[in-house]
C-alpha cells in the first residue's frame, strides 16, 4: 500500500544547463498533486550561476524590486532649464568690448555684476521696465546670481548715484580707448520727469512735447568707434549753448586735451567758441551764414567754389573751400588777476586763428556738368596720385598742412551718429520717463542705462562691420555653391531683421541642466548652418 502525501512544501537546488554554457542554479519550491500524481512546481528563484569551464557557482545580482514612496523620493531628478543663446551673445559682447572689464574695475565685484546684470536685461528686452526682471531672471543667466529684486536695484541705483568715483572711474577708462584722431560728438536730449523731488527737472524745451519737467542728458560720443564714452546731466531749462563748459570741464578732468569736438548749430555762439579754443580743444560746429564776419567770406569765394578743384571726393554733388583767418574773441573773466590788475567779470580779448569750411552743394545742376566734374577729378585724382608732397613748392606744402575741409565734412557727418544713439537710449533703455523720485537715484539709473547702451552700441557696430563682410564675401566669388547659399540667406536675414529681433531669435536656443546623485549633464539646442555663420561672425564660436 503506497505511503500517504505529507503535503509538505520541498525545496530543492536544481542545475539548469544554458546554451551559452552556464548552469543555473535555481532553488525550487515543489508540492505533491495527488490528484495529478506528479510533484507541482510552486515557485523558482535564481540563486546564482556556474559559469561555462568553471566549477564553483557565483551569486547573481539581486532582482531590483519596485521603489517604495520614500525610495522615490531621493530619486526625483533635480534640474533647470535655461535660455542661453541671446545670453551667450550678450556674454560675448560685454567680455570683447571691455565694457565689463571697465564696470569690474571701478568698483566692487558684487556692485559690478548687478550693474551688468540690470544692463543685460535692458539690452535683451529692448528697454523693458525694470520690474519685469523678477521672473525674466528665472529662465535667463545672469553675473548676479542671488537674484535681483525691486529693493535690490533701487538700492543699487541710490549707492551708483552717490558713487561719482565709480562712475567717473569707468569715463576715464572708457577716454583711454581713444586714439588721438578721434573726435566726439556732443549733444543733449530730454527726459521727462515726473517726481517733485527731482531738483534738476525744470520747464523748459521738451523734446517729447509731453508737457513735463525734464532733466538734460549731456552725452560725449565717439565718432570713429560709434561708441558713447562719457554722460552728465543738468538742469532742463539750461539752453544748449551754456553747456559746452560742462563738456570742457568733464574732458578735463577725465584727462581728455586734445580730442576735437563736434557739435551742431545748436552749440554755436561766440561765447562757446571762446570757452572751446580759451581750453585749447579742436572743434567742428555748424555756424550759422548771416553771421557778421561769415558772410563776407562765403561771398568772397563763391568762384573758388564752383571750381571742380573743391569737389568733395565722397560726394561729388558737394563742394568745399577752408579759409584760414584770425578772428578776436571775448572771454569774461572767473577771477580777478593780481599781477595783470584785471577784475573778476571783465573781458579779455584774445585773437585765434580760425579755419572756416564753406560748402556749397550743386546736386540740382545738370546731369552733363556732374559727369564733367567726375571726369575732371577723375583727372585729378591720377595726377596727384604720382606727385609726393615734398616735391610740391614751398607755398604748395604750405596749403596741403592746412585743415582739410572734406575731413571736417566727414566727421560732421558721423556725428548725426549720436541721434542714433538718443533714440536707443530712450526706445531701447527705458529712458523716456525718468521713472524714480530722487536725483542720486536717478544718476544711478540713467549710469545703468549708459552702460546697457554701451552694449547696444558696441554690438550695432559688430553688425555693420559683420553686413559688409558678408557683402565682399558674396561679391569676392570665392565661396562654394552650398556656403554661398547660406551666406546669401544670412545677408538676408541680418539686412531685413533688427538687433533686436536678432538677439530673440537666439532666445530659443536652450541649456537644460540635469543633475542627479549619481551625473550631471549639459543639454544644447542644435542650431543650423544659418545661425552657426552668424555665431562665428560675430567671434562666439571662436570664444567657446
């Protein structure tokens, strides 16, 4: 008679062969089925592995099970995402231009990043309010990491404002650049002022015709470089023409001596030409005709100036003539002078020689007398071209020192520039309304400004440059089928997109940083082969 089942669970070590060569070692859970007869199989787990040609078994590594809630938790991916493209450009333009270097250098590095930080803002939004820079910062890196609140920049704007050594510091810095041909442009524009407590906001000439007080912005202006060097600010109700002394006496504190100035009519008056030459500065400024002693000169060489010998050779429908000529100026004295006896408040009279440019353009004439004079000065052009300036007659070399009037034409020209620059100001740095209550906080503010304005015009200037090296290279034939394809469309999209909407265009290009326990990974957004020319025009790739 067969034994009765126990009904007890076994467990056996069972070898499994694999077709790799392994065994298995399983361990087996078994019952009896009476019913069935045969032993039924309840469970089995792999224990380990007797790899192929070896005797011992290894253990395996344990099956991972599910993560509980609290296991979960450690695991949660900890990652931000950033929008780097337009910042990158940015970046890029304050490190090349030195702008960044000068802000580090004239104070602290906490104060420099938030400075920096604040004109970044304004260079990326096109002159957004300020107050949107407290979620804007969240998705867009900037130098100041602790994050920059309303509090943060108004106190800021109080300390930039009472730190005159911080911003005269960064002037002085930003005078050295220049070379001693510069010339800087000065002009003046309005911003109008709501606050009672601005002490400066007078009545007075408003250019936005808004009906408010203003406050007058003096600023000085490169005009080789494009580049706003230094700025103050007066009274609005102060005329035009009173503050060319201001500009002199910045110059000359910032180490500034023989850099010309150029103005427009608005600055001419004896009284400002007097104050110019009595503090040694060249300068070109835009006289009026029926002044007394212009007019008679400008009747005087009327003939010259139909001569197709004082054709301007960038514009040939002009012509030009210099007239050297001496000419006595008055100056009221500041202090009385003890060795002279000459009494505080008396004139002085002082003789300077003057080189008056007289221009006359002939653009309405006929077609036939233009062409001649193209002809003509073709001519003269190629005889010159072969005759050194040594081997020209005493009077001859005499003349050829003299000042060139199509040179002083030329950076008269540039300094319609600083209009540019104005609008920029105001439609790209939140400069139409003053938009703070006291006047260190408004100095403060308008030095932030400056200096987002610095990056504008820094980075317009790389992009006039980057649309005329395009041009050659498309014109130069040169370039392959493929590359001229794409710089062609670059041209393109740079003529017909402003700098604005180029930084935007950037603005998609993300950076996600992924960090866990274990890694740490920099994500990029690919560009194309469009974007990638301009990124290496403009010297980023050449940078990273």
């Amino acid at each position: 008679m067969p034994a009765k089942p126990s009904g007890e669970i076994k467990t056996k070590i069972i070898h499994q062969p694999q077709k790799n060569g392994d065994i298995y070692v399983l361990e087996r859970k078994t019952i009896y089925d009476p019913d069935k007869k045969y032993n039924k199989v309840l469970s089995s787990k792999l224990i380990g592995k007797i790899p192929k040609g070896e005797k011992d078994p290894v253990p395996t590594r344990p099956k991972k099970g599910k993560a509980t809630k609290s296991d979960r938790k450690t695991e949660i991916v900890s990652a931000k995402r950033m929008h780097v493209g337009m910042m990158d450009i940015i970046d890029h333009i304050g490190k090349v231009s030195g702008i960044d270097d000068a802000v580090y250098s004239s104070t602290d590095i906490g104060t420099a990043q938030k400075i920096i930080s604040l004109a970044r803002y304004l260079l990326a939004t096109n002159g957004q309010s300020l107050p949107g820079i407290q979620t804007w910062q969240f998705n867009h890196p900037l130098p100041y990491e602790d994050g920059i609140s309303e509090d943060v920049y108004h106190n800021l704007f109080v300390q930039v404002g009472m730190d005159e050594s911080l911003q005269q510091s960064f002037f002085q810095i930003r005078c050295e650049s220049l070379s001693d041909e510069d010339a800087l442009a000065y002009d003046s524009s309005t911003i109008s002022v709501y606050s009672e407590n601005q002490n400066e906001a007078r009545y007075g000439f408003n250019k936005a015709h808004d009906g408010l007080k203003t406050i007058k912005m003096l600023t000085l202006y490169s005009i080789d470089s494009r580049q706003p060097i230094a700025f103050t600010k007066q009274p609005g109700n102060l005329p035009d023409v009173t503050s060319v002394t201001n500009a002199i006496n910045q110059l000359t504190a910032l180490g500034v001596n023989t850099t010309e100035i150029v103005t427009d009519n608005g600055y001419y008056s004896e009284q400002n030409l007097s104050e110019l030459l009595h503090a040694g500065f060249d300068f070109i400024t835009l006289a009026k005709t029926s002044l007394t002693w212009i007019r008679p000169e400008i009747d005087k060489h009327m003939e010259e100036l139909d001569d197709f010998r004082s054709i301007c050779p960038f514009d040939h429908a002009t012509h030009g003539v210099t007239v050297t000529l001496m000419h006595d100026f008055k100056k009221i004295r500041k202090y009385s002078s003890h060795k002279s006896g000459a009494e505080k408040g008396s004139e002085e009279i002082f003789s300077r020689r003057i080189y008056l440019h007289i221009y006359f353009n002939q653009s309405r004439q006929n077609d036939d007398k233009t062409t001649l004079q193209d002809d003509l000065y073709e001519l003269k052009t190629l005889l010159e071209s072969g005759t050194p300036v040594d081997e020209l007659s005493p009077a001859a070399q005499e003349k050829a020192k003299e000042k060139d009037p199509f040179e002083c034409l030329r950076k008269y020209r540039k300094r319609e520039t600083i209009e540019s620059f104005f609008e920029s100001e105001k439609q790209r740095a939140d400069g139409t309304r003053a938009r703070v209550w006291y006047t260190d906080t408004l100095r403060g503010r308008m030095f932030v400004q400056f200096i987002s304005l610095c990056y504008y015009e820094y980075f317009s200037e790389e992009i006039r440059k980057l649309k005329a090296a395009l041009d050659s290279e498309i014109n130069g034939g040169s370039l392959k089928s493929e590359a001229l394809k794409t710089t062609k469309k670059l041209r393109t999209w740079v003529n017909n997109t402003p700098l604005y909407l180029q930084l935007q265009w950037f603005d998609t290009v993300e950076q996600v940083d992924i960090s866990t326990k274990l890694r740490s990974r920099r994500w990029n957004a690919e560009v194309t082969s469009c974007d990638a020319l301009y990124l290496e025009k403009i010297g980023l790739y050449q940078e990273c």
